[in-house]
C-alpha cells in the first residue's frame, strides 16, 4: 500500500517541507522520527528567531504560532497551539507535544501529532532550552511552565483544564514520562509564574524515552540484540550532557533527571512504546519504568515493536496511531473504551544493521 508511511526511515533526516507536507495530509504520526537528531557528533540546531511561518495546515486546523509561555523568557520557551478553526461547543481535551532531540537539538515544529485536533482535541508543541544552554532540570521547568501557562489560558483557547495528556517520543519521552510522575509533586522550582496551575497532567505517551540515567549503562551493555551507539561519559554523550556530570559521578543527578524516581501510586497512566533493537535509548529501560509503574498500580501498556529500533516505519502503522487516540480517548474524554496491545507479529520488522 503506497502512502506516507511506506517512506523508510534512514539516519537522515526528513526535510521540514516533507514533513509539512505529511502534516498537511493527515499521515504524520511518529514513524518519521529517526536517529539522526539523538545521534553523538550531530551539531546542535539552533533555535530560530525568524519571524512566523507560512503553515499549510490539515483541513480544519487553525495554529498560532511561537506563544510564549513565560513572560520576557528565552527565545526558546515558546508553544506552537494547534485549534479547529470552528469553535468547539465544549472545552476540548489537550494534548502536550514534546520534541525529541538528545534535549540539545530539534524543534517543536512540525508536530506529528497535529492530525489529533480532528478527533477532538487541541495539540500543543512545547520548546524549551537545550542542555548546552542550561543544564537540568531547566528542560522540564519549561516544560511544567507550559503545561501551567495553557491551564491559566484555558478559557481563552477552550482548553479543558482537567484533561491534559502528554506526549513525545526520545528526549521527549523522557520529558512526558518526568511531566507525568513528577507532576504535582514541586520536585523542581517552577519558573514563569501561573504557580496556582497544577502542572499534574492526565494521561502520558511516552515513545521510547529513557526512564533512568543510573541503570542506562548496564543496560546497554547488557543489551543482547544491539550495540548502544553512545560513549557514556563521552563529550558525545547527550545522557551526561544534560546533567552536567558523568553518569556514575553523581547519584544525586541521575535519581532527579529519571522519571522511575518519582513513580508513585499518584502517577497518571501511562503508553510506552518501544523498538526491541534500540540503539540509543535500550529496551530495557521502557521495561523498567512499566515494571515500576506497575508495582505502584497504575495503569500502564507497553507497546513491544519487534525488530524496530530508535523509531521507524512500524511507528507510523494504523494500528499504532489507533492504540494512541484508544489511550488518549479513553482517559481525556473518558471513552469507555478497551486498551488493547498490538500483537508483537503485527509490529514486526526485520532489525537494523548493528552499529560499526
């Protein structure tokens, strides 16, 4: 079948006007992401101050675009939002999109996730600073600000303020992931005001982030399927980088940087999904964070995708777009719906080739 998700990914990367392009037909989930932004050695993107950008956007969709979240902030704390052009008769369910990029690269545009507002949702796309900026935790202090700032604009976008989920995948999901078990919890100083918000959300989507900077090493090294492509505590190593310390220095950094850490019964349910043959972020740590989860009672899938690695075209199938509006429907608009998991066999994919 000939469409947008029969492109294979490579460790290039797609072109900002292919993937507007994908946007603007409605295809664009996560099987475009690649390694290419994680990658050690990649030069960092800078963040764009260029004035607002001719958008072609699905049918329907409305944007406004580089909102800042923080009042005189950083070029970088700013929010893409994404509405339906029609006015909706009722507050409409938000979903928080986070960008992947080693937290020192990417961009929050374009938003794969954008062909969510026409299932009912609004969609929000979240910048925050990189880690050769400001080191941790100003990424998810960003984060938290934004979460607080569409909470304290609700009324004047229609956002339900009782129905915020996340999602991201890479950094990103490492970003849900702390979003999700950290919120509510003032772990971190909040910046940027809106402080009576609660920057608790709902529900997160979390695609393959990592979920503890102490256990990463071992599992990489212990990953049987593939190398890990990363020299941890390298001047390359983007996990190291973002904390401002060598990974095994420092436990007091690798417990505050890690989603596992703050898991509790209070965490909101969570989506994982994961390649088995990831190269970056191993298997074992979406493993861990649902066995943690789990243990606490909370509701949790993960999603297995046999033979993928750090993104790829079985990301990008109907099934795996399906499963992620079942979630989100289920637990922003209180569907009653079944979460269901994808058989592995329908996920599966021959493996990439071994990192030289």
């Amino acid at each position: 079948m000939k469409s947008c998700f029969s492109l294979v990914l490579s460790p290039g990367v797609f072109t900002k006007q292919i993937l507007a392009a994908m946007i603007c037909c409605g295809t664009l989930w996560f099987a475009t992401l690649s390694v290419a932004d994680d990658q050690p050695g990649n030069k960092p993107a800078t963040k764009s101050t260029a004035p607002q950008r001719q958008v072609k956007l699905p049918p329907g969709v409305r944007m406004e675009q580089d909102i800042p979240y923080i009042v005189a902030g950083d070029d970088a704390q700013r929010l893409d939002l994404y509405l339906p052009e029609t006015p909706p008769k009722a507050p409409l369910p938000l979903i928080v999109h986070i960008h992947g990029g080693g937290w020192r690269s990417g961009n929050k545009f374009p938003c794969p996730v954008v062909p969510l507002v026409g299932h009912g949702y609004a969609v929000a796309s979240v910048e925050y600073r990189f880690s050769q900026q400001a080191l941790f935790p100003a990424q998810i202090q960003d984060c938290q600000a934004a979460i607080r700032w569409l909470r304290a604009h609700c009324d004047t976008y229609q956002i339900d303020p009782d129905h915020v989920g996340v999602i991201g995948a890479s950094a990103g999901g490492h970003l849900s992931a702390l979003v999700g078990t950290s919120g509510g919890k003032q772990a971190f100083p909040a910046i940027g005001g809106n402080e009576q918000q609660t920057d608790r959300v709902q529900c997160v989507c979390d695609i393959f982030g990592p979920s503890n900077f102490a256990t990463v090493m071992q599992q990489a090294a212990d990953d049987g399927n593939i190398r890990n492509i990363f020299k941890f505590n390298s001047p390359s190593d983007p996990y190291s980088l973002l904390i401002g310390a060598a990974l095994d220095a420092d436990s007091s950094k690798t417990a505050a940087v890690s989603p596992v850490y703050y898991v509790s019964e209070e965490s909101p349910p969570m989506l994982i999904f994961h390649g088995t043959h990831d190269a970056l972020v191993p298997y074992a740590q979406s493993a861990e964070l649902a066995a943690a989860l789990k243990a606490k009672r909370v509701d949790v899938w993960l999603q297995t995708l046999p033979g993928s690695g750090h993104g790829g075209p079985a990301f990008g199938k109907p099934a795996v777009q399906q499963l992620t509006r079942t979630f989100f429907d289920r637990y922003l608009k209180k569907a009653d719906v079944e979460i269901e998991l994808i058989p592995e066999a329908d996920l599966a994919v021959d493996p990439p080739k071994p990192a030289r």
